[in-house]
C-alpha cells in the first residue's frame, strides 16, 4: 500500500545546542547564559559568581536572527517544556 502524501510546508529541525543556551521571555525577549560558569571558578571572588546566575538579554539583531533560525520553535515552547503538558520529572 503506498504511503500517504503529507500536504503543506515542511517541518524544520531544531538545532539542539542553540535550544539549550538560550531561551525566550515572556515578553517575548531572547536571553541568554553568562559565560565562565563551566569550571575553574576557585579563585573567583563570591561576588562574581553570584553574577554569573543571571540572564542576559540578547541585544543584536543579527544574533537573535541567527538564533530564531537555528530553534525556529524556541518562541513556541517556552523555557520549561514540560509545564505545558503537566509532566514531572522524577
């Protein structure tokens, strides 16, 4: 039996490295992590790295044109995925 014809556009693959650096506000801005969070932070003073907790708005055009083409589904599903179904994680 032949396989059905699907009709309309195609679906586009996320690129999944970009997916987990950034994600989209609720206002609709695109942020991002700080760098220098990964290790060898010992000699880093408190202050710094309390810092480096926060989001950053991602204020260049060009990258945020970039981003929205690598996760075209990133302002569809918001930051946490599972809060939309009700799922939990154990």
């Amino acid at each position: 039996m032949p396989r059905k014809q699907k009709k309309g556009k195609y679906k586009l693959k996320t690129h999944k490295a970009t997916a987990k650096r950034f994600r989209v506000t609720g206002s609709g801005k695109l942020v991002r992590t700080k760098i220098g969070k990964g290790h060898l932070r010992r000699n880093t003073s408190k202050r710094t790295k309390r810092l480096f907790t926060r989001m950053v708005e991602v204020k260049s055009r060009g990258m945020v044109k970039r981003v929205h083409r690598l996760a075209p589904y990133l302002t569809k599903y918001k930051a946490n995925p599972n809060a939309r179904t009700g799922q939990t994680n154990k």
